[in-house]
C-alpha cells in the first residue's frame, strides 16, 4: 500500500515546480481523470500527474522512483488491457499534452502524446496532408504509433510507426533524449513497436503524405444471411488490391442498437477520386446491399467513420491474433461464432495487410509482421456489467474456435491483460531478444511494466 502521509510530502514538493494538474482521490476531477475509455477497467491511482510539458513527465517520473510508486502511462486511454491506469500507482496522463506544429513545405509534424487522432488529423488536413493513423479517430497518437498503428492509409504508406521521424523521451532515470535514425537509433528501431516498454514519449515528429482532403470510403453492409457470400468476395477482393485501397471486413451489429445482425465491407481509397470510383466499383455492384454509403468524403470522416460503434465508457473485452489463412471453414467458423454473439454491439472483424506495410523488413522496426495477411479481432463490447460474463464468455469461446485457423503472430495493441503463455514473445517474434537486451539498456530494473511488458534481459 503507498505511505499516505509520504506521498503527501512527496506530492507537496513536486507541485512547487509542476505546471500541470496533480490529482488525489477525492480531489475534484479525480474521478473523470481516472477513467479510460474501456468501461471495464475501474482503477484508482494514488495520484494523476496531469503533465503540460518534459519537464512534468521528468519530475513525475522521479517523484515516482523515489518513493518506489508504480508507474502507468496515459495517451488517449483508448487500450482495451486499460494498462494506461494503475491502482494504488501514479499514473502519469499527457491527455493535457494537444500541442502539434505542422511543417507543410517540409511534410512534417511534430505532435505531442496526448493527442488524438481526430486531433491530429483536423491540423494536418488543413494542408492536404496525413500519415496512417487509427481506425478509430478517437484513439490517442501515441499508443497507437508506438505499438504499431494500423490504419486506413497502411496500403500505401505502411504503418504509424513506419512514418515516424524521431521521439522525444523520459526515461526511467529522468533523463530526457530524442531517439531518431541518427541519435540514439537502438532506441528509435524499439520504439516503433516496442510499445511503453522504454519510457514516457512527450512528443512524435511524423512524415507527412499527400492525402485529400477529399478521398473514396465508407462502408457497405449486408444481412447476415448473405456472409458466406460476402466474406468469400472479400477475400477474391483483397487478393489483389491496389496499394491506395484498403478493405475491412467484418461481422458486425446494425448501429441502431436493434441487434441486428450484418455483414460489411470497410474501404478507403486515398488516392485519386476516380481511381477510387473505379476500386470501389466491383464492392459497390456485389450482392444486394442493406446499405451503401461508400463514396467520396473528406479523409477526417473516414478516420472517424466507426468512433460512434466504439463509444467511451463501454465495456470493451477482445482477443486477437493473425490467421494462418482464411479458409472457407474459417470463414463458417466466424460465421457460426458471431450466430451466438449475445450482445448487439459484438463484432468479429478481419483486418487485411497489403501493400507498403509487407514491404518493409521483418527486422527493420520492432514491429515484425509484414507478411500479407488477416489479423482477426473478437470484439465483445456491451453497456450492463450484469452481462459481463456472458459477452467475455463468448469472445473466450470465439477465439478459442478460431484456434485452428491462427498463425504464431499477435498484433501488441490488442493483447489483453489475462493471457496464456507469453503473447509478448509472440507479438515480437523474431525481435523479441533484441528487444529485451534494449530494455536491459534503458530501463534494466523494468520501471515501465504496466504495459505489454518486455522483460529486461541481457
């Protein structure tokens, strides 16, 4: 348990310097603060340290070594795990930290962590320019980059983290550096992918992409009696896609809570509008759609197309891998899981890999999975904790079903907080020892394990 009265004294002394806000229980905005965006996690740090700047993230990162605190990082708070929250801990939030600079003659951008990706976007589009970034646009930068960053625009200009310039980081010791190709470069190969592991990333300098502002998406939807047919055209279909064209596809739940159940297809096309007419054209003629409303629309309304299926404060619970295949009995398996799906915003989606993503070396960032490909999620999300052991008993049995069809890889960010094994080692593969010898580097005692934990090793 934290010295109560220690931590007081502790706490006194830090706000003498700290610009932001230092939150205690029964402080006021204490318990919005600890909130994250999965309802499910119900945490209570012994103190939010609400960071405007380095020098906030440094001075709480000694205050917290000090007195031997557990430290959890806080982005956006999107995480599924809600590893961005701690009992009894500090939990060090950026989400005050907005700030970003946009360079459009160079086509950079520096951000700081505690942006969000609608956030970000809305600056950038402003000059016709992006760089992948979540599915889901209120998912936070840095959790997103650091682990990964699937999105929309992978197909042509690979991940989050493969368009990332340098990082600007505390490290467990307080120091403060910049990790890029040129300083530091251990350090920046592990943070694109290594998650948290490595420290407390005040801000991200990204590369910039032409995108837009005006680009081809949407979504299409068909009843669940057509997905045998749908989900077998979605897989002709991404057999050969363009790298500007990226397609989703899923088992989902009618948006109006009716609990209906669909199947649809996700797209965003960002080149060209007519080059994007002519991509979406064979999806839009497929079938006898529900609806269809692909078509032009600004790039930040695609990013944000999905946010309200994910909304905050519902009770989120997933399992995920990569699938070896996605063979016919795979796609009936799916099919007779999501028949059971007991909660009306359940989902089973398949996110496709192609492109830019497969073209950059399994060992050239820490994030190793570059073959093309389907990361399946389990999705069980629901509103009444009464139905908590049903939708988690369903995603469980689910992902058990998809066994078979499984390849060894995970994708970081969607491991839960109750995993068999060791789903680290099998989202790093192959550079799951060097990662481990960079952690012994920088954070040798493992102050930073709240996280999809690497485990310092020598």
């Amino acid at each position: 348990m934290t010295d109560v009265s220690a931590l007081s004294e502790a706490v006194t002394a830090l706000a003498s310097t700290f610009t932001g806000q230092l939150l205690r229980p029964g402080d006021a905005g204490y318990d919005e603060a600890r909130k994250v965006h999965n309802g499910l996690i119900d945490k209570r740090p012994a103190l939010i340290a609400r960071c405007r700047g380095l020098a906030d993230i440094a001075d709480a990162v000694k205050m917290a070594r000090d007195r031997k605190l557990e430290v959890a990082v806080r982005g956006g708070g999107h995480n599924v795990a809600g590893r961005a929250t701690i009992d009894n801990g500090l939990m060090i939030d950026l989400s005050l930290m907005k700030g970003i600079h946009v360079d459009p003659k160079a086509r950079t951008a520096r951000a700081q962590g505690g942006l969000t990706w609608n956030e970000f976007n809305r600056e950038t589009q402003l000059h016709g320019l992006a760089t992948t970034g979540g599915v889901v646009s209120t998912t936070g930068i840095a959790g997103l980059t650091l682990g990964g960053g699937l999105g929309w625009l992978m197909g042509k200009h690979a991940l989050a983290l493969d368009s990332l310039l340098s990082v600007d980081l505390v490290l467990a010791d307080g120091r403060t550096l910049t990790a890029s190709k040129d300083d530091n470069a251990d350090l920046f190969w592990a943070l694109r992918g290594g998650g948290g592991n490595f420290g407390v990333a005040a801000s991200f300098e990204y590369r910039l992409h032409p995108i837009g502002p005006i680009v081809t998406g949407g979504l299409i939807d068909y009843p669940f009696s057509a997905a045998w047919d749908v989900l077998r055209f979605f897989r002709d279909v991404t057999a050969s896609l363009p790298d500007e064209f990226t397609v989703f596809g899923g088992l989902i739940h009618a948006p109006d809570g009716s609990g209906m159940k669909l199947v649809a297809l996700v797209v965003c096309h960002c080149g060209p509008l007519g080059a994007g007419e002519t991509a979406a054209h064979p999806i839009k003629k497929f079938g006898s759609p529900a609806m269809d409303v692909i078509g032009p629309m600004p790039y930040c309304q695609v990013n944000a197309m999905l946010d309200e299926a994910y909304p905050k404060g519902a009770l989120n619970y997933w399992k995920s891998n990569f699938l070896a295949s996605l063979s016919d009995e795979a796609l009936r398996t799916m099919i007779d899981c999501f028949a059971k799906c007991p909660t009306p915003m359940g989902q089973l989606l398949l996110e496709h890999f192609h492109g830019a993503v497969t073209r950059v070396g399994v060992t050239d960032t820490a994030f190793p999975h570059r073959a093309p490909g389907y990361n399946l999620i389990v999705l069980s999300e629901w509103m009444e904790p009464k139905d908590n052991n049903a939708c988690t008993a369903w995603a469980r049995d689910s992902y058990t079903a998809m066994q078979p069809f499984m390849g060894a890889g995970r994708y970081v960010n969607y491991l839960g907080d109750d995993e068999p094994g060791d789903p680290v080692a099998a989202a790093y593969g192959p550079n799951h020892r060097r990662l481990q010898q960079l952690k012994a580097k920088y954070d040798p005692q493992n102050f930073f394990h709240m996280n999809q934990n690497i485990r310092p090793q020598a």
